[in-house]
C-alpha cells in the first residue's frame, strides 16, 4: 500500500534499529540504508505518477483537530527532489568508502536518513506545531553533522549553528503560541482560513515572529552573517546536503506559510528588498574569499537571495521560474560540493589555488559545466530560471530588481571566471586524481541532468506548472485538508 | 484592605497583565544575557530563561480561572469544565526538545573547549578571515 | 569622536532603542489579550471522553498528537547519538575517581529503590493521573545518576542499555504502521478500548502501552546522557 | 489568594533572573537557574497544569543542571574570566 507516511517511519524505523543491523557484518548498516533510500526514491517516484488528486494522510484523527500529511503537486516535486539528492549522495559516498570511510560511520548514515525525514516532513507537514518538530530533528542533526569530523574548526561551526538554532526555535515556538491562543487551532489550513480576523499589529508580529524564526534557517540577509563558517567548519559532503536539501525544505516551508497566512502583497516590497540586499551583499564578499569552500558557500547565499526574490513576488510565474532556479541550483551545488569533498581530500588543501593544483581532466570539465549553469548561460540548466525571472519582472515594471540581478550575476562572472581560469591555467600540476567509477558515473549522471534540462527544459514544465499553481492557491489547499474524514 | 488587595489581584484579567508584563520581562532579562554574556554556561542558562518565558506565558494566557486540570480524579467524573490539554502537551514537548538540544550543545562545548582551551564565545573565531 | 565618549553614546541609545521595543511588543500583547474562545483542545476533552483514559492530557500527547511525540522521541534519540560521538574516547578527568562520602553512599541505597518504584509508578499509570513515559522515564533515569555518583563500583553497561532502547524505538514504530495496516492511519488504537473500564490500569488501548515504551526509551537515553557525562566507563 | 502566588511567584523569579545573568560566579548560577525552575513549577501548578508542573521538576531543574554542573566541571574554572 503506497502512503507518504512511509517517507517518515521507514527512516525512523531504521534509525532506531541500527544496533540490530551492526550485528549483520561491517556492511549491513551501509547497505540497508542505500537499500532504504532507493525504496524512498522509487515510492516518491510512484506516488508523483500516481498523483491525480491531493492525497491526505491521516495520523490518529482527521486534520482540523489531528495531524495529517498532505502530498499534492509541489509537496511531492519537493520530496522527489530530496530522496534523489540523498540517494545520489549515498552513492557517491559508498563509492570513496573502500580509502576513505567516516569514524563511527553508522552514526552518519542515522543523521543523514534523520535529516532526509525531516526535510521531508516540514515539506509534508499540515500542523503547524509537527513543523515546529520537524524544524528541530532537521536543525540537531544538522548541528552533529557540521561538527562531524571533531576538529577545531567544525566544532565551533557545530556551536555557532546550534546556538543561532537554539534562538530560532524560541522565537518560532513563540509565533505558534501566539497563533495558538487566538485563533484556537494548530491546523494551517484553518490558520489560513482566519488569520486575517486578527488585529493588524498582532498579525505583523506573528509575522515578525515566524520570519525571525525561518529567517535563521532560509539564510536570508540579517540572519545569514554566520553561514559562511558553518559551511568552512563542515566537510564538503555536508555542505551538499545544507546546499540541496535543508536549506531548501526550509525556504518552502517559509513561503507556504506567507502564501497561507497572508496572501495578499503586502509585504512584497519588504520581501523583495531583503532577498535583493542578501544577494549582492553575498556576491560583493565572495569575490575577496580565498577559501573555497567559502567561495562557494557565498554563491549559494546569492543565490538564495536570487530565489527569494523569485518567491517573493507572489505570482505563478515568477514561482515557475523559482522552481526552475531551485532544481539547477540544487544540482550544481551537489556537483561542485561532491567534487570538492574529492579534491580536498586528495590535494589536502582548502585554499583557492588547489584547483590549479588538480590534475583530473574530467573533474575539470564537471566543475565547468556546473559554474556555467550557476551564471546562467544559455544551454545549460541555470539559464531556463534566469531568463523566466527576468521575463516576469520586467512584465510586472520591476526594473530595479531586473538591474539588480543582472549586476549580481556579472560580480558573481567575476569570481567564478577566476576559478576557472584557476582550473584551465597550464601550470605544473599535482598528481592524477583517480576517484572510482561509482564516483565518476555519479557525477556524470547529474552534469548529463544539467545539460538536458538546458537544452529540453519544457520536459519539466508541465509538472512545474503544476506545482506553481498548487503553492500560490490557498484556497485548493484549505479545502483538501478541511474535506477529509477518517 | 487586603480583602479588597487580593480581590483585585484574583480578578482575571489583572491575572493576564501579570502574566503577560511578567514573562515578558523575563523574556528580555534572557535575551539580555544572551546579548551581554560571553562564556557558554551563561549562554545557554539564557536560553533556558526565555524558554521557560514562553512557556510560562503560554501556560499562563491558555488557562482560565475557575477551570481544573484536564484529567478525572478528586470526585471529578466528567470532561467539563477543563483547561485546554493541547498548550499541556505542546510544552511537555518543547521542554524536552529545549533539554535536548542544552545537552547537545553542553557537550559540544566540552569537546571544543578540551580541543582549544576556549569557555566564551566571543574568543570564538577559528573560522575569521 | 573619541571612544570615551562613544561608548556612553552607544549605551544610552541602545537602551533607548531596546526600552521602546519592549513598550511596542508589550503594548501589543496587551491590547491584544486573547479571549475565551472554543478551542481546538476543548473539542479534543469531548472525544476524550470516548476513549477510556481518565488523563485527558496523555491522550493528546500520545494519540491526537502522536506524531509529535515521535518526533520528539527521535530529537532525543539524535541528542544522544550526538553526545555519544562528541564525549567518547577522550581522555577527560573522570568526575568522580574518589569514594564519595559516607552519607551520600548510605542514602543512595536507602533513596534509589524508592526512586525506581516512584519512576516506574509514574510511567505505568500515566494515563489514569499525572506523568506519564517521559517524566517516569526521567526519574529512573535520575535514580541511576545517583547510583553512579555514589558507589564506586556502579557502573551501566552501553550494550544491556541500547538492547532497552532499540526494542523500545522499533516497536514505537511497529505499532504504528500496525495501525496503518489495520486503520488506516498511522498510530490509531487498534486494540479494544472500553469506557466502562476508565480509571482501571488496563484501558485506553495502545494509550499505556505506548507511553511505556516511551518511557523505557526516554529512561535509556537519559541514562546514557548522564553516563557518557559523567564518564565512568568508555566501552562504546 | 491565587493572585497573590501567581504575583509573588513572577516577582520572585524576575528577580532570580535578573541575579543569575550578573552573578559572575557560575556554580551559583546554575543553582540560581535551578530557583528559576522551582518558580516555573509553582507557577505552573498555579495555573492547573500539574503535568507541565511535574515535566519542569524533573527534566528542566533535575537533569538540565545535572548537565550544566558536569560541563562546568569539565569546561573547568568557576569564574568567568
């Protein structure tokens, strides 16, 4: 029987029976959790071809009063997305397993099958409160992650995430009760329904209150001071899932909300004005680094900035150009971090310069393609989301914001040309890279992914125009949750 | 004089104002610690303080006077006349949630400060540059 | 400008800045005190009533908000699993290498079998008066401190506790998706619960017998929590 | 008389507070931090919640300052410097 709880409790089940598993020889918890995260992968993959009606999964009572999952269009596009993502970077990881195996690897494969549940269930999530949960089990297992290694470095980016996530959370839960005692329901379609009965300067401060909250999480711009050490301090592998996962799941989280509670445009402006200064703030700092890891954790607070901005602007099309940004960024980023975990393994270094160093043609030309779809050159991925955005911006007249990005994606032409004039410089380089084929088909796999989404992006579009007009249309969404009954 | 002194401090919406002013200074007083205190002990003893805020001033507006608590017992046979379970249980959840992730970050402390010798926050900066 | 007189500067407007925040948010507390509205929980003390178990909030905590509890089960789990990864093969003092005092080794014996029947008492009629797994858990727990704070020669075996802790977490979840098996959704009372036998040990269903399980779960991590703490053995 | 606890209780733990954040000693704050708690627990059996009372006894003074006093210990040094 397919049902989406599965996505929660298989995770679950097998986090709590790993010292049953360890008993089956030194691969058993390595392989059940591949197994587990294909099952995954191939149940998201079955209930999206399935998906002609909104399924509501019920826990224990029916929605207004219980809680239920609801999967529909772009629910299911989210969670398709992660379990492919951690599939691919389970693979990968198995592939450098044989030279290069994490201590106390059963823990890492628990926090990262906890993490993909988590995602999943803030994504799925139809209770506001079971948010609030889902929130913590996504942000403690990402604090042991970015300490994982038990340097120096990732301990103090393990202590500042945990306490920015510690404050987050207090804020977040104090947001909940406020909307908990006076509209008198955790459900967010009844939430939905009746937050506009509340006092205008409550609303704000509840609003106040969740975008404080989120805001730690999403990376936006007064919030987002810390983030850069935290993806120096973790390893390069992490720094992947931060990337395409979590810090995704936490910006749909965010915007589903601001589309059910207050879906008309009044904070268009603020928004939009937060996500454009945290992009060019982001990109403006990134060109000075020399730490790659930081050059790269720069780019992606840009581009977070370039998709909030999407999201911000409230219409189906700019949310079409959005998803369409999301799905390129997400796979270059796990291209770029997936290599770099090889490269800084190898060469030992984190400085800029080991990519002069890296002797790996076909590392070399991975690394382009992903740069080149992040700029958003035509043929490449990168470049459909682009010109989607700067299409509806400049129907809606908003050529500030258009001049914006044109100005953040020349700055970041600057730095990443560098990197790449690094990598293609005829210096003496460093000793051959081998890394294995499971690596290597991985890695071709999502560059081929680039590639085809660059040249055929109107593959996806039916599916993306669904998931666009099921985010911004509240009212589908109240009536799904509020006509179920057990 | 007191008659009429407790008489008015039983009244319920004067209850609410000391609620509400109360948790809210206690909440500032945590945010205040978080803001000028430096060494880790001190951290995290703030965030308990506005955890317990909260709590304290979600427990305190969702109750009403005159209502009991929400199980049988004591010759009470029927569900009327209950507070609301639900902040009950939403705070029975967020406590443990609070003491699990003080625990956590207790022993990430320990384990950065054996490795570097450091206790306050603001000599915190490995990761500068 | 100097720094001597910019420090007073900055003080004196945060102050300001930070009295006039205050004064909003309070003022819009105030104005805004939430009424005595129907909430959702007093719908949920109405179908309580149909449920056979006398302590209305268990029923929420384990079975209109299960999920929730799950969630928080595994946050705690994780913490653990994290504290165990960060505190394991250091050299760190151990805390207690002296004999701990006379008194404290007496009361210790004399206090930790009342404490265990206490925790046990709480988790197992959680669901007819106040407590319930978590806080039961918690006492038990806390007994086990006070035992290996006191006598030297105590000492908990990580292996006997994770044999507690993954049978309990695997069949929190079994009886779960037993629930999704038979009523089709996920955590629902799937054994006999009677309303004539409410306030009698063995009613509500699955009610007890999850927060049991709970309670074991919470009482091993807890444990576990506190050992690795403490640092007396390193075997893991 | 429950609006005379529920006063004295949030003047009492105003004032725990307020001395637990300058105290710079950091024993005495851990166990000012555990007078916090106790004041919570009055607090909440004032307002009908005797569950919340009970979870707040044990978890958030019993073995939330078991744990700080550890990491004090093994973090080392009493004062803040």
């Amino acid at each position: 029987m397919m049902s989406s709880i599965y996505f929660i409790a298989l995770p679950l089940l097998f986090g709590f029976s790993v010292p049953i598993l360890s008993k089956f020889g030194k691969n058993g918890v390595a392989y059940t959790s591949l197994i587990l995260q294909l099952s995954l992968f191939l149940l998201s993959i079955t209930l999206v071809l399935d998906l002609t009606t909104p399924i509501v999964e019920v826990i224990a009572i029916s929605p207004p009063l219980g809680i239920a999952l609801v999967s529909d269009n772009v629910s299911m596009f989210f969670v398709t997305i992660f379990t492919f993502f951690t599939l691919v970077l389970s693979i990968y990881y198995m592939g450098q397993r044989e030279n290069k195996k994490y201590a106390n690897e059963n823990k890492f494969f628990i926090l990262l099958n906890m993490l993909l549940a988590s995602a999943i269930g803030l994504v799925l999530s139809s209770d506001i409160f079971n948010i609030y949960v889902f929130f913590e089990i996504a942000g403690i297992s990402s604090y042991i992650l970015s300490s994982y290694e038990k340097t120096a470095n990732a301990l103090e980016a393990g202590l500042k995430y945990l306490l920015t996530g510690a404050m987050a959370s207090i804020f977040l839960v104090f947001g909940i009760f406020l909307i908990y005692l006076h509209l008198g329901t955790l459900n967010l379609a009844l939430i939905s329904q009746n937050f506009y009965t509340l006092s205008i300067e409550l609303q704000l401060l509840i609003a106040t209150l969740l975008f404080v909250g989120f805001g730690f999480k999403v990376e936006v711009f007064p919030f987002n001071l810390w983030v850069s050490d935290i993806y120096e301090g973790s390893t390069p592998l992490v720094n992947a899932l931060f990337s395409s996962i979590v810090s995704k799941a936490y910006l749909f989280v965010f915007f589903h909300l601001l589309y059910l509670f207050i879906p008309h445009h009044n904070f268009t402006d603020f928004l939009l004005s937060v996500g454009v200064i945290s992009m060019i703030l982001a990109e403006i700092v990134a060109i000075k680094q020399t730490n790659i890891k930081r050059v790269f954790a720069y780019s992606s607070l840009g581009q977070l900035g370039l998709l909030f901005i999407a999201f911000s602007m409230q219409t189906s099309d700019a949310i079409i150009a959005g998803l369409y940004i999301l799905l390129a960024h997400s796979i270059a980023k796990m291209v770029i971090f997936l290599s770099l975990d090889s490269i800084i393994n190898k060469y030992k270094s984190e400085d800029i310069s080991v990519l002069e160093k890296m002797n790996s043609p076909f590392m070399k030309w991975i690394l382009l393609i992903s740069m080149l779809s992040l700029l958003g050159i035509p043929l490449f991925a990168g470049f459909v989301g682009k010109f989607l955005i700067l299409k509806t911006f400049g129907i809606a007249g908003y050529f500030g914001i258009i001049s914006a990005i044109i100005l953040a994606s020349l700055i970041e032409a600057i730095y990443y040309f560098k990197l790449i004039g690094l990598m293609f410089k005829n210096t003496e380089k460093g000793d051959y890279m081998e890394i294995s084929i499971l690596q290597k088909s991985v890695l071709l796999l999502l560059t081929i992914s680039i590639l085809f989404i660059g040249v055929y992006p109107f593959i996806l579009s039916d599916w993306i125009n669904l998931a666009s007009e099921t985010m911004i249309n509240s009212h589908t969404y109240q009536n799904i949750i509020l006509g179920v009954q057990l | 004089m007191i008659e009429t002194l407790l008489n008015f401090l039983n009244q319920e919406e004067v209850l609410q104002v000391i609620i509400v002013i109360g948790s809210m200074i206690l909440f500032f007083i945590g945010l205040f610690g978080i803001l000028t205190q430096r060494h880790f002990i001190k951290i995290f003893i703030s965030i308990e303080i506005m955890e317990i805020a909260i709590f304290i001033f979600f427990i305190g507006l969702a109750f009403q006077k005159g209502k009991t608590a929400p199980m049988l017992g004591d010759g009470i046979t029927k569900f009327i006349n209950m507070n609301d379970p639900i902040p009950h249980a939403m705070i029975l959840t967020a406590i443990v949630i609070g003491m699990a992730v003080l625990a956590l970050g207790v022993s990430m402390a320990i384990e950065y400060n054996k490795l570097t010798g450091i206790t306050t926050i603001d000599k915190m900066n490995g990761l500068k540059n | 400008m100097s720094l001597k007189r910019t420090i007073p500067m900055t003080t004196v407007s945060g102050f300001g800045v930070s009295a006039v925040f205050i004064l909003t948010i309070l003022n819009i507390l105030m104005q805004n005190m939430p009424s005595n509205i129907y909430r959702a929980g007093d719908e949920l003390l109405k179908l309580n009533a149909t449920d056979g178990v006398a302590n209305s909030v268990t029923t929420v905590v384990v079975y209109f908000r299960g999920f929730d509890t799950l969630g928080e089960i595994a946050v705690l789990f994780i913490a653990s699993l994290g504290i165990g990864l960060m505190l394991t093969n250091n050299n760190l003092n151990n805390i207690s290498q002296e004999n701990s005092n006379f008194m404290l080794q007496i009361g210790a014996k004399l206090l930790s079998p009342v404490i265990f029947i206490f925790g046990l008492y709480i988790m197992i009629y959680g669901h007819l008066s106040v407590g319930g797994g978590f806080q039961g858990g918690v006492i038990i727990a806390s007994g086990i401190l006070l035992l290996l704070i006191s006598s030297n020669g105590f000492h908990i075996s990580h292996k006997f506790v994770e044999i507690f802790e993954t049978l309990a977490g695997v069949s929190y979840v079994v009886i779960g998706l037993i629930g999704l098996i038979i009523l089709d959704s996920f955590l629902g009372n799937f054994l006999p619960y009677d309303i004539s036998k409410m306030g009698l040990l063995l009613s509500g269903g699955i009610i007890p017998i999850i927060y049991i399980i709970v309670g074991i779960k919470v009482g091993s991590e807890m444990s576990v929590i506190v050992d690795n703490m403490l640092k007396r053995n390193i075997d893991d | 008389m429950l609006g005379l606890v529920i006063l004295s209780s949030f003047i009492s733990i105003i004032l725990i507070a307020f001395k637990t954040i300058i105290e710079p000693k950091l024993s005495h704050t851990i166990v000012l931090s555990m007078g916090i708690g106790l004041n919570a627990v009055i607090l909440f059996v004032a307002f009908q919640a005797p569950d919340v009372a009970l979870t707040q006894a044990v978890i958030g003074i019993g073995i939330s300052s078991v744990i700080l006093l550890m990491g004090l210990k093994h973090l080392g040094g009493n004062y803040e410097s």
